[in-house]
C-alpha cells in the first residue's frame, strides 16, 4: 500500500475457471496525494501519457465473459511504469512524448526506491503468486496483457486498430493473429505494432509469460476504438471468442 493506504494492485476473479489470465499494467491514472498531481493539468492527467484509457474497461468485460482473473495496476505509469524492468531509462517517466514531467526528474535515490518497492515490486508479486497458485493446482493458463495506445504519435497516423506482440515465443500470438484475421479479414491487426519487444515494452509479458513457459501475448487497441461502451464491448466480443479459437488451435498443433 502507498501512505494514502490505497492497495498497489487489484485481483480480481482470482479462482476464475478459465484457462486466461488478463493483466492491466496500466489500467489506472491514479496520482496519489503525496505526489500533487505531479504538477500536470487534469488534461495532461486523463491523457494517454496517465495511463492506457480503455484497457481496464476490456480486460473487465473479458474477465467476466470468459470467467478469468484479472490483475490491474491502481497507479498512473507516470509514478512508476509496471510494464518497464527496474533499469530501464523510463521506468519513471521524465518525458512522454512531448510531455515533460519535471516532478520526476532528479528524484532522490530513496524516492526512487519507495517507488519500487510500494508500486512495481506488489503488482508483479500478485501476479506470480496467482500463477504459482495455478500451477500448483495443475491449472492450464495463458497469460493476456491488455493495453491500449494513441491513434497519432509524434504527428503519424496509426491504421491499426488493433496489434498484437509477442515475447520469445511467438506460438499462441500467432494463432491469435490468425483468429483476428479469419474472424474478419478486412481487419487491420498490426504484428509488433505498435511496439515490440525491441522497444523495452514487454516486461510483463516476459517475465511472467515465457519466463514461467507459458503461452502468452501482448494486446494493443487502439484506444479510440474503446472509449465508448459500444466499442468495449464490440472488441471484449470479438477477443473472447479469437483468443479462444486461438487456444484450440494451439491446442491442436502441439498434439500433432
């Protein structure tokens, strides 16, 4: 917990039948008090450069549908990104995109680490004790890593409406692509877009996916495609039923 005593992170469904896990590394905009709002405008705060606007919204509906756990961040990635390793240049962002963050530029080391140890370190400790408590039950689990991200970044258009990534393994994403794809072949689904790995963005996946030998994948919406309820629920449809598809399909390969 921070010292406002708000909790770091939320589990929800922990005991969900579902073989899916979904995580929301940034799920929230949250700023706690301490921090004043790190000097930024509500604009600036219920921008993009919070938190990823949409995301929770799908991952809860998907939790749901599908009956799975689901693990959500409580705090803005502006304090500390949940989705960067602990040496990364932005694990505490001084600027985001052409946003500067002055309340986060040359914090002391002791700050630094409050951060760590009260934000980063309790979201992905919940996520590995809900994993470890599924593999001691024997449980299958695929691990989904919900995000969302701007239509125009640095002035160019993104045409995806969606993208996909994937970790070291690329086996369940790929089935995934090709779900999104067969369920309607005039969708656009970027492949590593509009990040991959390269770009230091896929902690979560990694360390939790291919890191415990799971299958996994990483899911970018574009976030003005779930802004609204129509739209969260459109896409929460369409990827209860791929991300599925995708599981018999993976199912299927690896028992030939």
């Amino acid at each position: 917990m921070d010292v406002s005593g708000k909790k770091a992170v939320l589990v929800s469904n922990a005991r969900g039948a579902s073989p899916f896990v979904i995580v929301c590394d940034h799920a929230s905009n949250r700023i706690p008090t301490k921090y004043d709002d790190l000097g930024l405008s509500q604009t600036e705060r219920l921008s993009h450069i919070a938190w990823d606007p949409g995301a929770l919204s799908v991952s809860r509906v998907l939790s749901e549908m599908l009956d799975a756990p689901l693990v959500q961040s409580t705090v803005s990635r502006l304090i500390i990104d949940c989705n960067r390793e602990l040496t990364a240049p932005d694990l505490i962002w001084t600027l985001s995109e052409t946003t500067r963050i002055a309340a986060n530029e040359n914090i002391e080391a002791d700050e630094r680490q409050y951060r760590i140890d009260h934000f980063h370190r309790p979201y992905h400790a919940s996520i590995e004790t809900l994993l470890e408590s599924r593999r001691h039950a024997g449980r299958e689990t695929i691990l989904v890593c919900m995000h969302s991200f701007t239509p125009v970044y640095h002035d160019v258009q993104r045409p995806w409406p969606i993208g996909l990534i994937h970790g070291l393994d690329t086996g369940y994403t790929s089935a995934l692509y090709d779900a999104l794809r067969n369920d309607d072949p005039s969708l656009n689904v970027g492949w590593n877009e509009p990040y991959a790995a390269h770009n230091g963005v896929t902690l979560t996946l990694e360390k939790h996916g291919d890191g415990r030998g799971l299958q996994a994948t990483m899911i970018e919406i574009r976030h003005d495609e779930i802004l609204e309820p129509a739209g969260v629920t459109q896409w929460s449809v369409r990827l209860a039923h791929c991300l599925e598809t995708a599981r018999v399909a993976r199912k299927g390969a690896m028992s030939v």
